[in-house]
C-alpha cells in the first residue's frame, strides 16, 4: 500500500535552502511556490522542508537517508561542484554492506547518500 515517502526538514531561510540544493544539488523546484514552505525533486525523490525561522542550527538533528544506484558518479560530480562533504562523511564502505558519504545544509539537515556494496 505505501508508495513513496517525501521527508519534511526544517528551513530558516527558503531561498537560501532552495539555492543550496537546486544551484549545489542539481534539484529541481516541485509543484507550486508556497510561502514558508518548499518542494524539490531530483530523479524520484522529493524533500520537502518547512519554515522554521528560529531554528538553531547547532540544535537541528534532521536527517535524511537517500539511495542512490551511482554512488561514486553522485560523489565525484558534487567534489566536481565543490559542494563540501561532511568532515567525516567522505565515501567509504560501512560495515553494515551500504557505500556511503554525507554532507550538511544550510540548516545542518544531514543527508547520507548510500548504495548496498
């Protein structure tokens, strides 16, 4: 029965978060602009995040754990992009069978992107 899942992360700022993953990321915007509240897609995954003006980012512990079928191609094309990799989140081979690395937003979301090795 359960399709699809599109996670809701929070924002402080839209147009910085909608730059960050569509200018950085290669997402798309999805659907509608709202105010306070942003849609985007890349292949067939969707984020969605919300406004939260007083987040701290210090304090934000949003998370997100994408799939991917190119794990390396996806890396080396956001190192191409001098997107910055999470100090301890560079691609290597976890211990749990997935090939992973992660990286931070604007607001400290982490977003691991892993393929099964």
């Amino acid at each position: 029965m359960l399709t699809d899942i599109h996670p809701k992360l929070p924002m402080r700022n839209k147009a910085l978060t909608k730059a960050f993953y569509m200018d950085q990321l290669g997402f798309q915007q999805y659907g509608n602009d709202f105010e306070g509240y942003l849609m985007i897609q890349k292949d067939h995954i969707q984020i969605h995040f919300f406004e939260f003006k007083e987040l701290d980012p210090a304090e934000n512990y949003g998370q997100v754990y994408i799939r991917t079928n190119a794990i390396d191609r996806l890396y080396q094309s956001l190192l191409d992009r001098a997107v910055a990799i999470h100090p301890a989140g560079h691609l290597q081979v976890k211990p749990w069978g997935q090939k992973e690395f992660a990286l931070l937003d604007p607001d400290n979301n982490l977003l691991t992107f892993g393929q099964p090795v």
